[in-house]
C-alpha cells in the first residue's frame, strides 16, 4: 500500500473511530508488532551481555589488587546495570491494547513510545558508550604493564567511540 492511500484511509477513519476496522488499522498494528519485537530483542541481548559483565568483572573484583582495575571493572559494573535500566525505563509497555481502541488514543500512545526509543538513542554516548569506556580503559591501564600499549588502547577505544 502506499503511504498516500495509507495516510488518506486512515484520515477518512476519523479521530474517535475504533483503530480495528479495516486492513489500513491491521498494516499499521503489524508493523506496530514488529517494532515492539525487534526493540525486545534488543534489551533481551543488552540484558544478556550485561549479566556477561557484571559476571566477569565481579570475579576480576575478587582477583585483581591493583586499584585502578577495580575501579574500573566497577564502572563497568555499575554501567552494565545502568544501561539495563535505561532500556527498560525507555521500553514501550507491553500492556495488551484494546481492540477498539481510538485511532487518536492508539497514535498518541505509540508516537509517546517512538519518542521515549528516539530520546534514548539521541543519549546513547553519555550513558552506553562514555561509561563503558571509562571503565574498559581503567581495567586496561591498571593490569597493562605498557604505557604505550595504554595510550594505543585508549587512542582505539576513544576512535571506535566517536
């Protein structure tokens, strides 16, 4: 369908018709669908890597005495957890829609999920990407016994994050 036939039949809908009549309002709900899946398969491997961190820089808490280590295996730590959060503060809720819900209440309530998904990647480098280096480079630079190896990871790590 194109997205003009699309846009007129959902204008000729009206504002307080039920969102449920017709395969203009099912188009819409599927694609709807699709993108509340691919955003849960998004946390869902987040939440995953995340628990893999936690998991791993716990231990190197336990093993590793040099401070700045620590230091930064618990920024790594504390931002795994945080980036969990922020994903899951910004998911849309999965509360089942009501079949005859109105086009308006229906478009509000996903442009209010589409906005929260748009403010969250506008953030990503302050929340994901700044504490992860961070944390990455505090690690590498108390365990490395190489200033010039610390200087090339962090001179790497600042390119692949910009």
């Amino acid at each position: 369908m194109q997205l003009e036939h699309f846009k007129q039949a959902w204008q000729d809908r009206g504002d307080d018709r039920p969102a449920e009549a017709g395969p203009v309002a099912e188009d819409v709900r599927q694609r709807v669908a699709k993108l509340h899946a691919q955003i849960r398969r998004r946390d869902l491997r987040e939440a995953a890597a995340a628990l893999a961190v936690i998991v791993i820089f716990t231990r190197l808490l336990w093993i590793v005495r040099n401070t700045t280590a620590r230091v930064g295996a618990g920024i790594l730590i504390a931002s795994a957890v945080m980036i969990v959060g922020r994903l899951y503060a910004a998911r849309p809720r999965d509360a089942p829609r009501p079949v005859a819900l109105p086009v308006a209440e229906f478009c509000r309530a996903e442009l209010a999920a589409v906005n929260a998904q748009i403010r969250l990647l506008r953030s990503v480098a302050w929340w994901y990407i700044a504490p992860v280096i961070v944390g990455a480079n505090l690690v590498v630079a108390g365990l490395s016994r190489s200033a010039i190896g610390t200087v090339v990871y962090l001179a790497v790590t600042l390119a692949m994050g910009a």
